[in-house]
C-alpha cells in the first residue's frame, strides 16, 4: 500500500502544481471537456427542459465558461449531468480544480475495489501494485479533461469485483450504472450477459430500469426528442468534413476504436452515408465474433476481452475514455507471454508516443493508431475461448 499512496499523493500534487500554474492562467482549463459537463450539471439543476438544446448549451457555456466558436455538445443520459449539479453551484474555475481532486480520489477508490488484480507485477508498468494507473497516460488525460471516465472505471472494478465473488445480479445491477454513456454499456452488458447469465441480464435490466427511472422527468418534457438529435448529430452519419466535425466536437478519424480506422483509410475515397454503412457492418462483425468466443474464455479473460471488444466497436470513444482498458491489462498481468505480452506493453506505451509525436491539433490526433494493438489483443485472446465448451473456468456462468 505504501509505494501506491506515496506515488498517488506525488502525481496529484503535480497535477494541482500544472493546473495552478499553466491550464490556469493560460485559460487552457477552458477548452477542456469539463465545460460541456459542467454547463450540463447547470441545465440540469436550473432549466433540465432545456438539457439537450444545443443553443442553451452553448449559451450557458459561453456565460460561465468562456465565449468559444462552437460549444462542446452534452449528449450523455441525463443521469450523467446529475453527477454535476454539485459542482455547478461554483465557479467554473473552483468545479474545475474539485473536480480535478474528485478523480484523483476515484483512482485509490479503483484501487481497492479491485486491489487483488491491481496487485499483480506488470514488468515496466507496475512493478509495485496500483502503479500502473499512473504510467497509462490516458489516467491523466482524463483527470485534466475533468470527464467521467474515472467514474466508469470505478463502476467496471466494483462490477468485477461482485462477477469474481459469483454475484452476477448485483455485478448487473453496478454496471448498469455505465450507462451514463449508453453506446458502451448495451455493449459490454451484451458481452458479458453471453458469458455470466441470466442472472447478469436480470441484474442489468434492474439497474436500467432504475436508471430511465431517474432521466424520465428529463425525458418526459421534450428531452427524448432532443437527446435523439443531439445523439444523431454525434453520430457525424449525414457527413464528417471539418465543419461539421467542430460543429458537434467530434473528431471521429481521430477516434482509438474501428470506427476512427476506417475513416482515416476511406474517409477520402467514399461518401458519409457509404463510410457509415461499412463502419456498421465491420462492428457488428466484430461483435458478433466476440459473442461466438466469449462463451469459451474463463472468467477474468473474458472480462478483460468483453471491454477491449466495446472500445473497439464503440460508434463514439474518445482518449480519456481509454482509462477502461486498465482492468483488461491487470487481468492479464505478468502471466501471459510471446505475442499477447508485447501486444499489451504497446497498448501501454504507445499513447505517451502519440502524446510526444502526434500533431496537437485537432484533439486526439493519432489516437486512431490503438486500434492496431487492441485488435490484435482482442484475436489473441479471443484464438483462446475458439472451439471451447461455454463458461469453462473462472467465475460461475450461471
């Protein structure tokens, strides 16, 4: 425990020191996603008809922020912006800084929630347990950008935690509670379902109900409507030039996931509506792949194969959101070799290369290339649940 606390309580302190003394005064704090999340925990708290209104958005961005040439679109379930309402009744520089401190607080919480498989010795990235939260670099590309991913992370470590100590309805019921981004959670529950039960599934659709429980007022007032075409306008399907792109804050060719790959390479060669189709039909390929394997993986490797498959196929997945991968690279700790050991250290490393090499602009740039080492993991892990009898080894299916 000691080495982890001394580490975390040193990577906050620089953390604060950098915010304080350059994200600040340079008002680059302003440009960071925590202002579309803020505005939202404002809307939410002070005019939720208005949630998903693209204007007020902006407007209330541009007031309490800072005036910017295109907002950063909310487009999560309401239940997200809810997290926020607390921090928006500050000052946008003060929730920036607390929120800043809240996700540092996030990663010990991580930490003990799955302590036994962060304990694991991962040569060069954790060679004392907890450590690689702070050599993965995307951990600190999500404190800064003041995002939930640290909340999603924590909700896949406590959902593992039940799933190993054969609880799968309250695990259903805790990742259920992803759905704060509901592109990522359909998926994952999807995998994971196929691989752990019924039991999961009747967790899961409990969690879900609780949840559409808590958005429904939001919902019920025009919300539905809204968030459909916010949802619609993300999705970049009608076209992806670099209007359109600044317009919604979506750099999609920029995005570590299949979809960011095949609109780097066909991007410039077919139409939007085209690209669209094929970006579909390769997902849902992949998917459907996944499903047919998972069965026959034991319990950690599919878990950790369950969430490499969702950021993959995942239609909108940004850098910071890369912090969900953190369980998959623990549960494969220090006993795999060859192929898989050197696939994982470069799903590792190869973001603070894209840090130090990439173009700074736009936001993201080069991150496209982790879809090379995460499709290479997901058939490598994948070759091993091929051919296998269902829920063979680890946690019970049942």
């Amino acid at each position: 425990m000691r080495p982890f606390l001394w580490v975390w309580l040193g990577y906050t302190a620089v953390l604060l020191t950098v915010a304080l003394a350059v994200w600040l005064p340079s008002g680059l704090y302003m440009e960071m996603d925590f202002r579309s999340v803020y505005a939202a925990g404002v809307l939410a708290r002070t005019d939720p008809s208005h949630l998903y209104d693209l204007t007020r958005q902006k407007q209330v961005q541009d007031e309490l922020v800072s005036k910017r040439p295109q907002s950063i679109p909310f487009g999560h379930l309401a239940y997200d912006a809810l997290l926020y309402v607390p921090l928006s009744l500050l000052k946008y520089r003060e929730a920036y800084l607390l929120m800043l401190v809240a996700n540092a607080v996030l990663i010990v919480l991580c930490f003990f929630a799955a302590r036994k498989e962060f304990s694991v010795t991962i040569p060069m990235w954790q060679p004392r347990p907890g450590l690689i939260f702070f050599t993965f670099m995307p951990t600190t590309i999500a404190l800064a950008q003041g995002q939930d991913s640290m909340v999603l992370l924590l909700v896949l470590c406590l959902g593992w935690r039940l799933l190993d100590r054969s609880q799968p309805f309250a695990a259903g019921l805790v990742l259920a509670n992803m759905l704060l981004k509901p592109h990522l959670a359909l998926i994952l529950a999807l995998l994971i379902a196929v691989r752990f039960g019924w039991r999961f599934v009747a967790g899961f659709a409990a969690g879900t109900v609780a949840v559409l429980t808590i958005c429904l007022p939001v919902l019920l007032h025009g919300g539905l409507k809204s968030w459909l075409g916010v949802i619609s306008g993300l999705s970049l399907a009608g076209g992806h030039n670099e209007a359109q792109e600044a317009a919604m804050g979506i750099y999609s060719w920029a995005m570590p996931n299949l979809r960011g790959a095949l609109l780097l390479t066909l991007g410039p060669m077919v139409s939007a509506h085209l690209l669209f189709g094929v970006v579909c039909l390769v997902s849902l390929s992949l998917l459907v792949w996944g499903l047919t394997v998972v069965r026959g993986l034991t319990g950690p490797t599919a878990f950790g194969f369950s969430i490499i498959v969702t950021v993959l196929v995942s239609y909108n997945f940004e850098p910071h959101d890369l912090v969900m991968l953190l369980p998959a690279m623990v549960f494969l700790g220090s006993a795999v070799g060859g192929a898989m050991a050197r696939c994982r250290d470069v799903i590792l490393g190869l973001p603070i290369v894209l840090l130090i090499f990439a173009p700074p602009t736009p936001p993201g740039a080069g991150f496209t290339l982790m879809c090379l080492p995460l499709l290479a993991g997901a058939f490598l892990l994948g070759r091993r649940g091929w051919g296998q009898h269902p829920g063979a080894g680890g946690a019970s299916a049942a």
